[in-house]
C-alpha cells in the first residue's frame, strides 16, 4: 500500500518554566503564560485560547509526553520535530527532549529542527534587547554541536530520509559558511558510523531562496508559503507597502487574513518536487504574543483544515514514498494559535481531519 503522506509535526518545548525566563518575563513564565492573558482584539477574534485533554500542561511530566504521542499517533502524524536550540554551546529548555532521548519513552519517531536564530524582545516592542544572541563561531562550535547531538541521531526512534537521520534547520542561509557546515557534519557523520545528514533548510521564498540552499549542502527544502500566499491575496504592491507601514509603525499593524484565502494560495509550483516539503497549517493567531504586531488567519475550521489537507495530497502524490514528506507546523505552538491539540472550541476536529485523510 502507499503511503500518502510522512506527515511530520514541529513541536515546542517551551511548557515548563526555566531560570532564563524567569529573569527575562518573571516567575514561572511559560508558554501559557501569554496564552492566558491574550485579548479579543476585534468581534469575534477567537481568544484566549483553553486547552482541553491536555490542560495547561508541564513538559517535565512523562505521562503528558505519552498522552501527546497518543494523540499524534492515532491522527496519523509519522513523528514530531523538536525545536532544538544551540548558541555556540548554550541550550535552553531543552530538558523535554533530553528526557524522552535518555528515557527512551515514549517510543515514538523524532527528529530535531535547529531554530537558529537570535531571541530577542522585537514583538513586545524592543527589538535592540537581546536575549540570546545567534552565533557561527565556525569549526570547533559545529563539532561540539554535532556531537552534542550525536546520541540522538544513533537512537532507533530517530526519523530517517534516504538512510539518513534528518536534521531541519530554521535559517539555512544565515549560516555564514553553510557548505563548510554541512559538509563537516556529513564527514562527522559518517565517522560515527552514520550515512550523513539528510539536511532540511526552510524557507518561506522557494522562488528566490531554493537553489542557494540547495548549494549550501541541504538536501531539501521545506516551504512556508505564507508570504506567496500574501502577495497573491492583498496583490504584490499593495503586500510590499503594507510592509514598509508597518516597519514604520514598529510593527504596529495588525494583519487579518481569511484562512480560506490562505490555504487556496499557499502552495506553490515548487512544492511537487521530490527534494522540496510543503507545510501545512492548521491555524494562526499570534496576538497572544505580538498584539496588535500580530498575524491572524481568522474562521479557520477543522472543516476547511481536511480540505487543505486534501489539496497537499494530491500535491505530493506523484513522489516516492520516503519523499512524500509533509511538515505540520505545528503540534502545539499556543501562542501562535498554531496547534492541532484539543481545545475548549474545535476539541478534536483538527486531528480528526488528519486522521480522515491520512488513513
């Protein structure tokens, strides 16, 4: 039988508190923290947003890990993508991961999706504050992440394309020397007993960006087409001046698009090559975190989620199975209304729309 889809879900650790937060935005701060105190910003906005099954779950406890993967599992999604974060050595709320890594449960597939990029205060407003800075030290910095993540890449759950363990990074192109550092980690790899690393750079302009990540080393490219889908939705010019108000306004501008509009026109022509991975959407609301600098995808539905789902299918359908691979962004990015979890609203409409086109 084939296989309609690898469908691969981006997952967030950022539920459980840590000392770094705890200075930056006070005690106790997690991701449901801005998911509690989010505002209607128009009639009908939907916020805030409550979980359901889950609660207001904590990372540090096992048996949540193991009812996500239930979930996750019987909706039909392949594995998660743990975002994975490393400033030249530093690491941070990595403590979920790393626990499923040394406790081998739940057995359930993984990868790790590098977000490499600098954290900063730019949606509340204060962009020149940095919290921790993104940095390419060079050789030395990518051997030591290599093989900070070496175990990972050995274990028998990690997900695998073409023999080899796949490796998602956020910002291919803000790798100074990206073909040294590819090149380096499939020299490591292999000394290690591996086949290499099936790289992934994702890129939101395949048009302009695919063939320069492509010559950075990486095997594939995953596609957010959300900025594809603007352009085609407000029209280009109109789309270029509503940017240039907003970097005027600091960002304060707030975008509402229409999901249906969104998911008609987020797909692009490269999404059908073999090498390339198209995203699908469930959702979007990011004002618990940004406001009014906020981007909102309103009246989505589980409804017209199966549809967008049918359309990615029979996008992808003509490809070899190992390559008929779809990122799911996301499992359970709250803050960015960006989740298939239950909720209070859809319950579990979303991942029964998975489940009725992927089985």
């Amino acid at each position: 039988m084939d296989t309609k889809a690898r469908v691969i879900a981006f997952y967030l650790p950022q539920f459980h508190p840590i000392p770094e937060n705890d200075e930056w935005w006070g005690k106790g701060f997690t991701e449901w923290t801005n998911v509690g105190r989010a505002k209607q910003l128009f009639k009908g906005h939907y916020q805030p947003r409550v979980p359901a099954d889950l609660g207001y779950y904590d990372l540090r406890v096992p048996e949540t890990r193991e009812a996500q993967v239930e979930l996750a599992r019987n909706a039909g999604v392949e594995g998660f993508a743990y975002w994975h974060y490393w400033w030249a050595g530093k690491r941070l709320i990595e403590r979920p991961f790393n626990e499923v890594l040394k406790s081998g449960k739940p057995d359930y597939p993984f990868c790790l999706a590098w977000a490499n990029e600098t954290w900063s205060g730019i949606w509340l407003g204060n962009p020149d504050k940095v919290l921790m800075e993104q940095t390419y030290p060079g050789k030395d910095d990518y051997e030591k992440h290599f093989y900070a993540v070496l175990d990972a890449f050995k274990d028998k759950r990690y997900i695998h394309v073409d023999g080899k363990p796949l490796f998602v990074v956020y910002r291919p192109l803000n790798i100074p020397d990206g073909k040294f550092y590819t090149d380096l980690w499939n020299e490591l790899a292999i000394k290690n007993g591996l086949k290499g690393i099936y790289f992934v750079g994702v890129t939101s302009d395949p048009v302009m960006q695919a063939e320069k990540i492509f010559s950075q080393g990486f095997n594939g490219i995953n596609t957010i087409g959300t900025a594809n889908a603007y352009q085609k939705i407000q029209g280009r010019l109109l789309y270029k001046l509503r940017l240039k108000i907003m970097i005027k306004l600091g960002g304060l501008l707030l975008n509402r698009y229409d999901y249906k509009a969104i998911i008609k026109n987020i797909f692009t022509s490269y999404d059908s090559n073999e090498n390339v991975y198209p995203s699908i959407m469930p959702q979007w609301d990011n004002s618990p975190r940004s406001g009014r600098r906020s981007v909102i995808y309103t009246d989505s539905t589980p409804e017209l989620f199966k549809e967008h789902l049918e359309d990615c299918m029979k996008l992808i359908s003509n490809k070899s199975d190992e390559h008929k691979i779809v990122f799911l962004k996301s499992w359970n990015e709250w803050a960015e209304g960006n989740y298939v979890e239950p909720d209070l609203v859809h319950g579990h409409g979303y991942l029964n729309a998975l489940k009725e086109v992927l089985f």
